[in-house]
C-alpha cells in the first residue's frame, strides 16, 4: 500500500511538472503572439498614418491632374497633336519681314515615315509600345522602385511613347507630380481613341530635332535632302561616334585607329594636356588624314585644348598665355580644315562669376578670325569650386559678347551636366528644352558621352565607363538616339583602354539601331 501511495505520488508529481511545462510554453507562445499583435497594431497604425499622409499630400495634385485632364478631353482631336505652320508676316509692299513661329515645320503622314524610324523609336524608346494600353506597368514599377530605393529621388524613367505625345501636345514640359498623374489619366484614353499608328505620327511630328527643325519632315529635308520615308537604316539611326585618342603617332595613325574601332569621329589633344609643349606638325601627315576621313564619311573630329588653359585666372600673365597657346592651336587646326575645338571655359578662382565670363569672352574675340575654319567650343562644367559653364546661362552670357558669334558653339559633356544638376536621366527632354532656352540648339555642335560616378547635382566630374555609373545605359542611349542631338558627333571619355573603347562604341551603335 505504501508502495502504491508512493507511486500515485511521483505520478502526480510528474503530471505537475508536465502540465507547469504546457503552461509555461503557452505562456511563452501566448507572449510571443501578444508581441506580434503588438508589432501588427503597431505597423496598421504607422502604414494608417504614413497612408493618410500620403493621402492628404497626393490628393491635390490628383484632383489638379483630374481636372486638367477633363478639360483637355472634352474637345479632343487630331488637331491638339498637329503644330501649326509657321504664320508668315508680310510689310505694305508684300516684302516677308518674319514669321510668328521660329522654326521648319510640316506635318507628315505615318505612310510617309520610313519605317526604320517607327521600329528604332519602339527599339530605344518603348519596346512594349505596341502591347500596352498607354502606360507601361512593368517600366512604371521599376521607376516606382528606383524612386524609393533612392530617397524620392527620381533616377529612372518609365514614359511611354503614348505618354510623351501627352506630354509634348497636351501638358507643359514642366516636371511635376501633378503632370506624371496627368499623363497616366490621359493615356488610356488616347489609346482608345487612336490607333498605335496615328499614336506614333503624332510622336514623330511633335519632337524637335535641331536647327529648327520640327518633326521628322523637316529634319529629313535639312539634314538628307530627301523625304522622311525614304530615309535608309544608316539615316534614320544614323550615329556618329568615337573616343578620344593619343596623337602621338601623329593624324594618320588616329584616323585608322578610329576606324579600327568601329569609329567616325574621334577626340584629341592639340598638346601635352598637362602642360603645354606641342609636337611639330607634319603637314603631309594632316593631309593624309584629311583624305582619309573624306573616303569614310567622318563627321567632324574634336581637338580638345590642355587643362591648363584658364582664360578667366587671376593672374595676367596665365589669362595671355591661355589666349597665345589656343590661338596657336587654332592655326594648326587649318591643317584640318572644318573641325571642332573644344576648351573648358576655366575658373574664375575667386574673383566672381562675372569676372570669369568677362576675361573668357575677351580672350575669344582676342583669339577668334574671321578666316578661320574651325568651330571653337564652350564645354559644359560640372560646376565644381569656382568652374565658368556650371549653368547653361553662364555659356550663354560668355556667347553674347563674342564678337565672330559663328565661330562659336558648345559642347555638351553628360557626366558634366548630370553632376551640374541637370536630369538627363528622366528628363532629358526638359533639359534639352531648357538648354534651347538659355543658348539655343543650332549652338551645339558635339557631344562628349560620359557616365558619372556621381549623383545628379553632385558637382564633382568624375567620368565612369558607359553603364558603369549613375546615369546608366538607358538614359545614355535616350541620348543618342534623341532627334535634337543624334546626328551629332558623339565622343567617349570613359576612363576606358582601346579594347573599352571598341566595346562602348559597339554597345552604343547596337543601341542606336
């Protein structure tokens, strides 16, 4: 009996301890739950507030974008996607005295587009132009993504093709929430409303092109002499593109190097770019070259003066010597007739924006002949330290005191102006817009193709291989495919050797086809 009792006792002992185990686990679990409950609650009540911030911020740009949108499609029609021909003004004595709208213009019909233009603006612009409803959701989330991922910075655009005719025709270029909004409203509707074939019309004829040129009508007669629909593969995606090169086996040797590297254009030093010691030139050797780049259609080449060279110092003596050594390169370019050279406005070093554009402007009209050939470029600055040329006004005001305005132009550098502030990532129509503003288009005559190691406004100039950077290979081949800038000569200065070289010139021609 004892015996018994003793294990009735250890029993109830155990079941003790067996159900305080149970309990303590469920304790443990009924805590745990208690705490994720809490974390849940918690984060209802934070997403609850962050949404309703969001809310209360993003509700009035909608209702704006809602009500600009009714408005624009109460009367819609092709005519909202047609400019209007330039208005001619005639004097008593029917003499053309101007006309109201400054530019080429004349509407064409998609049956009259080559059809390398429609499939190359699909290929660059919006390879799902042809599948979505207006707006392309998968591009649209991943800038949705990139624009979290990068503190609400916009890093990476999502228009499509649809969106952009919106934008050109019916909004202002303005970049704004309120606008983004707008077009997505408003594109479903024009897709419904018109077919992809008349979507696209109205694309190619509502973009410029350059030199005032409006729509690819007028650009195919200004730059081919010829009819937009008869425009072969190589004009309508026409690129010119090269790197910069050593000079020192002399002119011949750069040209067939360039050709060696899927090249037409190239860059070079007209001296020791630290410096300022300058090889004798051989004129035979200048003239071989001049017929080599005759025979493979060349577009202009790109001298680029020593980083020495400050018209704008401080010091006398250093603004005259810029001034003798750029007019000296200047003479030696009439070897090559017909060319670029580009120089880096310089620095002011302290003594004033003002200053700086002063001394630079008159250096120019010290350097700068009537009889010379060669086009001279301002090259846009990244707007670091005391830098001349960070802001498109800054070239403008150097380019309205130069006495011989048309031996003057600019050079557009895209690591340079991504670093200066200007989006060319997702705005670059914007920026182009403004650009045309502040200088005017006609005035650009090169472009130097760079990636940044930097954010947009970082002010710092470094250069990064093509896709390597913060701009990256989509916005760089938006640029060289845009109808404002593609038929200029394109220059790469990617911290690149000439095997780099060869591979960014046949990424960027890919990219271009």
């Amino acid at each position: 009996m004892n015996t018994l009792r003793k294990y009735v006792k250890n029993a109830k002992d155990v079941f003790r301890i067996i159900v305080g185990a149970i309990g303590s686990y469920v304790g443990v679990v009924s805590n745990i739950l208690g705490a994720v409950m809490g974390i849940l609650a918690s984060v209802m009540v934070i997403g609850g507030i962050v949404g309703l911030c969001v809310y209360v911020k993003v509700l009035p740009m909608f209702t704006e974008a809602r009500e600009e949108v009714f408005d624009k499609l109460v009367h819609l029609s092709k005519d909202d996607f047609i400019m209007k021909e330039d208005t001619v003004v005639y004097d008593a004595n029917g003499k053309k005295v101007g006309s109201v709208n400054a530019g080429s213009y004349k509407y064409v019909s998609i049956n009259d587009i080559s059809p390398y233009i429609y499939d190359g603006y699909i290929a660059v612009e919006d390879k799902r132009f042809k599948t979505h409803g207006g707006v392309d959701l998968v591009a649209t989330m991943r800038a949705g993504v990139s624009l979290l991922k990068h503190n609400m910075e916009i890093t990476q655009g999502g228009s499509t093709i649809t969106q952009q005719v919106i934008k050109n025709n019916l909004l202002t270029q303005n970049k704004s929430y309120t606008r983004k909004i707008a077009e997505i409203l408003l594109a479903p509707t024009i897709e419904s409303k018109f077919t992809k074939a008349q979507i696209m019309e109205f694309y190619c004829n509502s973009n410029f092109y350059g030199n005032k040129c409006y729509g690819v009508g007028a650009a195919s007669r200004y730059y081919f002499g010829k009819k937009c629909a008869d425009l072969e593969p190589q004009e309508a995606a026409m690129l010119h593109i090269g790197c910069h090169l050593s000079s020192s086996k002399g002119f011949l040797a750069m040209g067939r190097q360039a050709l060696e590297l899927g090249a037409d254009t190239f860059q070079f030093f007209t001296r020791n770019p630290r410096g300022s010691k300058a090889k004798e030139l051989d004129p035979a050797d200048a003239a071989a070259l001049v017929a080599l780049m005759k025979d493979h259609c060349f577009a202009p080449i790109i001298a680029h003066a020593p980083y020495t060279l400050n018209l704008c110092g401080a010091e006398e003596q250093n603004r005259l010597f810029a001034r003798d050594t750029m007019a000296d390169d200047l003479r030696r370019m009439e070897h090559i007739p017909g060319q670029l050279y580009n120089f880096h406005p310089g620095s002011h070093v302290g003594q004033g924006i003002e200053a700086g554009i002063t001394y630079i402007a008159e250096g120019l009209n010290a350097i700068l002949t009537p009889e010379q050939s060669t086009t001279v470029l301002l090259e846009t600055m990244a707007g670091k330290g005391s830098e001349v040329g960070g802001r498109f006004e800054e070239l403008r005001e150097i380019l309205d005191r130069v006495e011989l305005t048309e031996k003057i132009g600019v050079c557009l550098d895209t690591c340079h102006v991504s670093d200066a502030g200007y989006d060319i990532i997702h705005d670059l129509d914007g920026v182009l817009t403004e650009f045309d503003r502040a200088i005017g288009l006609e005035r650009l005559r090169a472009i130097h193709l760079n990636d940044s190691l930097n954010l947009c406004g970082a002010h710092k100039d470094r250069h990064a291989r093509i896709g390597e950077g913060c701009i990256g290979q989509e916005a760089l081949a938006r640029v060289v495919n845009h109808p404002a800038l593609k038929n200029l000569p394109f220059c790469l200065e990617t911290p690149s050797e000439l095997p780099g070289y060869a591979k960014e010139i046949a990424l960027m021609r890919s990219l271009a086809e």
